[in-house]
C-alpha cells in the first residue's frame, strides 16, 4: 500500500484512534522516569488518576505543568509532575501526556501499569514518531533524523542530524519535485492541446531545466559516502607482524593505554576497539593480534580474528617497523592485506629508532603511507589526516549540508536521476514519454520524504526506534 500525501493521510482510517503509552526514558535508576501518552484519550487517562496538589483540573486548565500524586486503586504511586501538550501543539500533533515521576523501575512501571489499565495500548518502537510523521507535523527524512540525534556519537553526526531534522534535504527534495510537477504540467498541456496554438512547451528552456534537477540529483548521491560516514562511522582495523607497535600505535591514536603492550611478540590475543573520532566522523579502530603462523593455539584464534576483522573494515592500518629491516614476511603479509579489497595505508613506526629513514613511498597495494613513531607521536597528526583524506575522500562536506544518509534514500536519488537520464535522452521523442519517465522521477523523490514511500519501508524505518520515542 502507498501513502498518497502526509496530509490526505489525516483523513486516512489508518490513523489509529487509541491512546498509546510508553516508558520514554532508558530503563534502570534515574533522577527522573517518564511515562509518555499520546491520543486522542490522553487527557482523560491521566486526569483519571492523577491528583493535583493545587486542586487544579488537568482536563479544564489552561496551564501546561501540574503538580501532584498519580494514583491507582491501592494508593498513591509517586509524586509526579504531568506536562499537558494539546493537540497541535505537540510532538506527535494528537493529545500529549507527559508523567514525570522519580526514576526507577517501581515508580515508573507503577504509572505506566495504572494507564493501560484505563485503555491505553502500549506503543511500539518508534510510534510516537511515527504518529508526528502521518499527521503531517514531519516528513520521513525528518523522522529518521530523530534516531540519528539519539544515535549521533560526534558534535559533527550531531549537527548533520540537526540538519536534516531542520529540513535541509527534505527542502533540496521538495524544490526538484517543484521543478518536476512543473515540467509535467506542460508536458501533459502539449499532449492534451496539441492543436491549440499554444507556444512551443516541450522547449530548450523545460530541458535545462531538467538538466538542472538531474544535476542537482548527482550532487546528492555524492554525499551518500560522507552521510553515511556521520550516521554510521567508520571501520579502521590496525594490523601487521607481531611486536611492530600496532598496541602502542592504537594507544597513541585512542590517547589512552587500553591495550597491552609489551616487548614480547604476541602479546595481543583479543581483538580491542575504542570509538575515536577524526574530522567529526565517529571511527571504530580495532586492535589485532600479530599475523604470522604459529603453534600457539589462543594466539592462532587471535589471528583468525584478525583477519575477520580486517575484511569488514573500512580502511586497515598496515603496520611495519621502521627499525628492522623489511622481512619476506613483510612482503607477504602487505601482499594478502592488497587482497583484501580493503585500502590500506602503510604505517612505518618506530622512526624515533631509526632517524633519517626515508619517508615510506606509497605503492601498491598500499594507497597511502606514513612514519610514525607511536613512542614520541611523531607523525601521528599526519596519519590521521591521511586517515581523513581517506575516509571521507574528496567529498569533505560540511555536517550542515543537504545530505543522503541511507540507502533507502540513495536507493530512491539513483532511480529518480535514472528517471531524468532516460527523458533527457529522449527529449525528442513524443511528450507521453516523457510524462511517464517524469513521473517515475516524482515518484521516487517522493519515496525519499515519505510520500510514497511503501508501507514495509516505514515500518523498517520506525521499528529501529527505542520504545517511547
Ligand atoms: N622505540 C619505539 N618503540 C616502540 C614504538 N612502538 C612500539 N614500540 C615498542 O615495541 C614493542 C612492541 O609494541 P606493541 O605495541 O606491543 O607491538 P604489537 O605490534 O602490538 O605486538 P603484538 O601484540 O605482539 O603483535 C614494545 O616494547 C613497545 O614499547 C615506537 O614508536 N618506538
Ligand atoms: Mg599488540
């Protein structure tokens, strides 16, 4: 089933009528526990068992924030605050309860226990949100954009997320279906008039036009890499022979001594990851055991581990030591990380032992190579620069822009930009064409907000949200 538009969606018997209600903040103790009711109910509910401690009506009153006991058939529960949001004017645009009791499991379960009893439904992951997106108050790159700001491990995964809650891609989507609904109006005018003397409509003018969309569209799929970056992060794995400094280059890197590190090779078993972050983006860096063959069995798991982890990564630190001199092993090892489809940055460490070695020269398989020393932090600024360089590649684009950050929407961009290749193609050929081609563009831009976007996409989209949210 398709949505039409958010608005028609008001009228649409989907929209539930019950009163949903949920825990709204993380479970365990707290200064504060909230229990969320959004509905047409919520009001009612509440005002069934909470007491005021000024006689106020919560259900008559004006004011927005009451004081007072929540209580059921046993007694009081807990000393409460209750935030009234009406209907607009709330997160989900229905009636918005909000019951601020203290943060622990007895209080908190207690009120929410005492609202299903009167006939709320618990909600689900993500349907409140989900209620704020078909009552038109957002549109679905919005409401995506709120689990990004939950999730957003960096200043700069913030402001992106910040950004596309204010708008930002949903507006560069709402001016290209602008631009498309107007092509298709005189694309359809020239096949519905033909005849009628009518100035040329299917002109020069409407293809540059469309040029420009289809352009526009391209610039958009050239932020899918760096979106993705601010929402997921990146995978760094450092790994080469036992005892060339990974641990201690990971320590340096992590500005922390959380991995051991000792004279003696093999001296990492377990793979250790710490989250650090490189120009904003969030970067999983991983530590791994020294590669080389062995008869030790813990070791030996260790290195399976290792190259587990250097075949999802993102980018691998090839580590190597500028004081020894290059072993057969070395090259070996170098020429099955090549293998790895992987790119991998050549790191000589231990400089500070070795002064005066030429810097390293980046050839293949490597794309990039640096001396460090992870002892002195010599060269370290260096090789994350390289790392940034290469993580985000030449699209460093500000957090702030308009950006694609999931497939489901790059999935959409691409179809839309196809749409547009093929009618520019055939810009000649007879307008019924094109209004078919333009509407599959609509159609697509349209999946990207949440217009037409099918039901078992939304329900993805809102069930990777927390419960309450
Ligand atoms: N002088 C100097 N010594 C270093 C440097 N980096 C590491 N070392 C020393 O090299 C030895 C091995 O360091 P680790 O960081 O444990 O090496 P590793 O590659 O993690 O070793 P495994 O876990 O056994 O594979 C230790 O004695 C470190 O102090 C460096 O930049 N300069
Ligand atoms: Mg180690």
């Amino acid at each position: 089933m398709r949505h039409e538009n958010p608005n028609s969606l008001l009228r649409n018997p989907r929209i539930p009528e019950e009163t949903i209600a949920a825990i709204a903040t993380p479970p365990g103790e707290g200064a504060i526990g909230i229990v969320r009711l959004s509905g047409s109910r919520a009001i009612a509910i509440a005002s069934a068992r909470f007491v005021s401690s000024q006689g106020a009506d919560i259900r008559a009153s004006g004011r927005r924030v009451f004081h007072g006991e929540f209580r059921d058939g046993d007694g009081t529960i807990d000393e409460v605050l209750v935030h009234v949001m009406r209907a607009p004017h709330s997160y989900t645009r229905e009636d918005v309860v909000e019951i601020n009791c203290h943060g622990g499991s007895g209080p908190v379960y207690g009120v929410l226990e005492a609202v299903l009893a009167l006939g709320a439904r618990l909600a689900e992951p993500g349907e409140f949100t989900k209620r704020a997106f078909l009552n038109g108050r957002i549109d679905l790159v919005q409401a995506e954009a709120v689990i990004d700001r939950i999730r957003a491990g960096t200043r700069a995964a913030l402001r992106a997320a910040a950004a596309a809650a204010g708008g930002a891609l949903s507006c560069a989507i709402r001016e290209m279906q602008e631009a498309l609904a107007g092509a298709l109006a005189r694309v359809e005018a020239s096949v519905d008039f033909p005849e009628e003397d009518l100035p040329e409509l299917v002109d020069d003018a409407l293809r540059d036009a469309l040029r420009g969309v289809h352009a526009r569209i391209g610039s958009l799929l050239d932020t899918a890499r760096a979106g993705r970056l601010y929402r997921e992060g990146a995978r760094i794995a450092i790994a080469g022979r036992p005892n060339v400094g990974k641990s201690s280059l990971f320590n340096a890197l992590v500005r922390d001594a959380r991995a051991i590190v000792t004279a003696h090779p093999g001296t990492t078993r377990d793979r250790l990851e710490e989250i650090i972050t490189i120009r904003g983006i969030p970067v999983r860096l991983s530590d791994t055991a020294g590669l080389r063959h062995t008869a030790d069995e813990v070791e030996r798991i260790g290195i399976d581990v290792a190259w587990e982890t250097l075949q999802t990564a993102d980018a691998v630190l090839f580590v190597a030591d500028a004081s020894q001199p290059v072993t057969g092993e070395d090259e070996t090892l170098a020429g099955d990380v090549g293998e790895l489809d992987v790119p991998a940055v050549l790191v000589l460490n231990k400089i500070d032992l070795a002064p005066g070695t030429p810097p390293p020269s980046a050839a293949a398989p490597f794309v990039a190579s640096c001396a460090v020393s992870a002892l002195t932090g010599e060269g370290l600024q260096a090789l994350e620069d390289t790392l940034g360089d290469l993580i985000l590649g030449d699209a460093s684009i500000s957090p702030e822009q308009s950006m694609v950050t999931r497939i489901h929407q790059r999935d959409s961009l691409r179809r839309a930009s196809e749409a547009l290749a093929r009618l520019l193609d055939n810009f000649n050929a007879s307008p019924e064409f094109l209004s078919i081609d333009l509407r599959d563009a609509l159609d697509a831009l349209g999946e990207v907000t949440g217009e037409t976007t099918s039901e078992d996409v939304l329900d993805r989209v809102f069930s990777s949200f927390c419960i309450g949210k």
